[in-house]
C-alpha cells in the first residue's frame, strides 16, 4: 500500500503544473518580462522631465560661506606693526527668474516628453501582449501538432499491424508491409521532431514570464471566431493614422523638435531675473596686544538684466541645427502614418483571410476524416490498397495541424489589427482568453 501511493505521489510530481491561462501568461510576463522592466524604467525617467522643466520656472537659492586666516606685516618709519586675523562670512542668495523664454520652452518640452514617456510605455505594453500571444499560441501550435502526429503514429502502427495479418494470410503483398513499415518510421520521426519543437516554443514562452510553463489552457474545440468589428478596412486604416502609439510618440517627438528651434532661438533674447542676498562677515583681528573685531550684516534686492551680445556663432549654429532636426521629425512623422497604415492593412487582411481559411480546413476536415473511414472501409473489403489508407490518414494529420495554425494566426491577426489601432488592451486578451479551456 505504501508503495501504491509513493509510486502515486511520484506521477502527480512528474505531471506538468498547472500555468494558466492567455491572460494569466500575460500578467506574469508583465511582471518578469526583462523587456518591459526595461521599458517601464524608461517610462519613470522620461516623467522626471516634467520636474525638470518646471525647475526652471522656480526660484532658486544658494548658500556660500568662508573662513579665511590672515597675517599682516606693516613696515613703516614707525615700529614694525603686526596684524593678524581671520574673516569669515556667508551669502545667501534667492534668484527667480522672471523673464527667460527658453526656460519656458522647456518647461512645455518636459510636458511632452512625459507624454512621450507614456506613449512609448504604452506602445511597449501593446508589443508585449502581442508577444505574449504569440509565444502562447506557438506552444499551443506546437501540442497540438504533436497530438495531430502522434494519433498518425498511432494509426500507422494499427494499420501496419493490419498489413502483417493480411500478409500472414496471404491477402497482400509485402509491399503493402513495406509502405506501412515506411509510413510508421516516418511517424516516429515526425513525432520526435514534434516533440522537440514543442519543447523550444515553451522555452521561448518562459524567456518571457521568468520560469518553465506549465498546462496551457487550448482553445476550445469548434471554437467561432468573430470578424472584425467595424469591417471596413479603410476606418482601421483612418484608426491606425491617427491613434497608433508609434504616431502619436512621433508626433510628440516632432512637437519637441519645434520647441527645441524655439528654446535655442530663445538664446538671442534677454534674460531677467529678480536677485535677492543676505550677508554676513565677520572679522577678528589681534595687533600689538589688543584684540578687536567686527561684522557686517548687508540685505539685498534687485532686478538683474543680461543681454547677449555675441557668443562666437554658437547660438546661431544650435537653432539652425534644431531647424535640421524639427524637419527630420516631420519626415519621421510621416514614416510613421505610412507603416502604421501598412500594418492596419495588414492585420485586417490577416483577420478576413484567416478566417476564410479557417472556414475552409473544417470543412476539408471533415472530408478528410470521411475519405478515411471511406478508405478503411474500403480496404477491409478489397476495393483500396494499403497505401490509400496511409495517404488518407496523413491527409487528415496535416490538415488538422494547418486548422489549428490557422486558428492562432487569425487570433493573432486580430490582436494585431487592434495594436495597429493603438486600441489593444487587458480587455482584448481577456474576449481572446474566453475562447479558452483546460485541456
């Protein structure tokens, strides 16, 4: 009895541990991902433009103090003279600037590169859920290829076992036996291929989440896939220009670029700043034995005015080269609506033909399967060779692993299409995570 439940306990250990579903891949690779933990931290340091753009627009204090020791020696007509002392003091100063333009400029580009922090971040998220459900799907793939070649192993070897029988009695010739023998080795190496892609598509998939994944839940069987909604590829197309993450963090980009001409053109102009100081010195002497000493207190405030006159041509060569580069963020712009067209086009045209094609192998499924029973049939009754048999049952093994492709690529096609958007959310994975279940 012991033995029974050691030799239990040891199989429930050796089974796979449950990992979850689509969504549930995707949180933990939200929290492991080395890409996204990159993109996150990248994330936090653009938002700390914003603090320093303000920064300009704030005052500021500075606090300076000495201490300085000094001997004197004073030769005259008079008896040598002797002085020695110390002086120390300290300033503090407050400068608030009220009219610096570039300070201004920039304080609006700290805005935007915060935005532009966001956008990239939000871009990075849409890339990692795509990411995600591309691994997943692969896996899925992968298992299911495996079950398609390993139910074709498994009637391989019924259907050679058949042909040795047949031969035994005399009804075939060895032929039959060799091509059954052939199609069964065949199996067994597809099997064992299929077995090793298997295995790479899960070490891919626990790149992403940190740690080896367990059970996958698999789409249901006969699952609907929906079309996509609205159906007009020209409305996707209008989306994907306008809302895509990759336009809008190219379009912040440019916005920077033209208040950048702005900031360095700002360096032609005045500058103005209200100056306020509070002082101390202190100085205490020792001369011909008597001791002495004194301190001054002194307070401040004013406006200060600086206006540049000449800086060598720098100023002038840093707004024509900001210029440069506010028009090659317009061309980058443009890039970006064009690929960002490109990619809505052909996400769409993923999701429609997939769909076609799904439609199309469940149909050639079903056909499959009935040529096979047709041809088992017919063998059994003399009117089919061994080798209908066999071609009938790789038929029906290659077009089950085709279906199940072309269901996770018509998946995949409408998370795409949705990124391209710049729509794709939690929300999608989760409508996508409804068409799974356990295996």
């Amino acid at each position: 009895m012991r033995r029974l439940a050691a030799a239990l306990f040891a199989s429930l250990c050796a089974l796979p541990a449950w990992s979850g579903d689509l969504l549930a891949i995707y949180r933990q690779a939200l929290a492991n991902d080395a890409r996204i933990a990159a993109a996150r931290a990248e994330r936090d340091a653009g938002l700390e433009k914003v603090v320093q753009g303000r920064a300009g627009l704030l005052p500021s204090v500075g606090l300076s103090g000495y201490s300085t020791w000094n001997e004197v020696d004073v030769h005259t007509v008079l008896p040598r003279q002797e002085r020695n002392y110390n002086t120390h003091g300290y300033t503090v100063q407050l400068t608030q600037p009220l009219f610096r333009w570039q300070n201004w400029v920039q304080y609006r580009q700290g805005e935007l590169q915060g935005a532009l922090a966001e956008a990239r971040f939000g871009e990075a998220r849409q890339d990692l859920m795509l990411r995600v459900a591309e691994a997943y799907f692969n896996v899925l793939n992968a298992q299911d290829a495996l079950d398609a070649v390993t139910q074709l192993r498994t009637a391989a070897a019924e259907q050679l076992e058949i042909a040795r029988t047949s031969f035994e009695v005399g009804t075939v010739t060895i032929t039959d036996v060799h091509e059954a023998q052939s199609r069964h080795d065949l199996a067994v190496a597809q099997e064992i291929a299929a077995d090793n892609e298997l295995t790479v598509r899960r070490q891919a998939l626990a790149v992403l989440i940190g740690e080896q994944p367990g059970m996958l839940a698999s789409l249901r069987p006969g699952v609907e896939l929906l079309r996509p909604q609205p159906e007009n590829i020209n409305e996707w197309v209008d989306a994907a220009e306008l809302g895509s993450y990759g336009v809008q963090a190219q379009h912040l980009a440019r916005e920077i670029a033209a208040r950048e001409v702005q900031r360095n053109r700002a360096g032609h102009y005045p500058t103005l700043d209200l100056v306020a100081t509070h002082g101390r010195a202190n100085s205490g002497y020792y001369t011909q034995g008597v001791d002495g000493g004194s301190r001054t207190d002194s307070s401040t405030i004013g406006v200060q005015l600086n206006v540049p006159l000449y800086a060598g041509g720098g100023i002038s060569s840093r707004e024509r080269e900001a210029a440069a580069l506010k028009i090659k963020a317009d061309a980058d712009l443009d890039t970006a609506r064009r690929e960002a067209a490109l990619a809505a086009r052909q996400a769409f045209l993923g999701v429609t033909s997939g769909l076609a094609q799904v439609g199309a192998l469940e149909a050639a499924q079903v056909s499959s399967a009935s040529a096979l029973e047709a041809n088992r049939l017919g063998y059994e009754v003399g009117v089919r060779i061994n080798i209908d048999v066999l071609n009938a049952q790789s038929q029906l093994a290659d077009t089950r692993q085709r279906l199940a492709r072309a269901r996770y690529d018509t998946l995949l096609a409408q998370l795409r299409l949705k990124a391209a958007a710049g729509t794709l959310g939690e929300e999608d994975l989760a409508q996508v995570n409804a068409l799974l279940d356990e295996r």
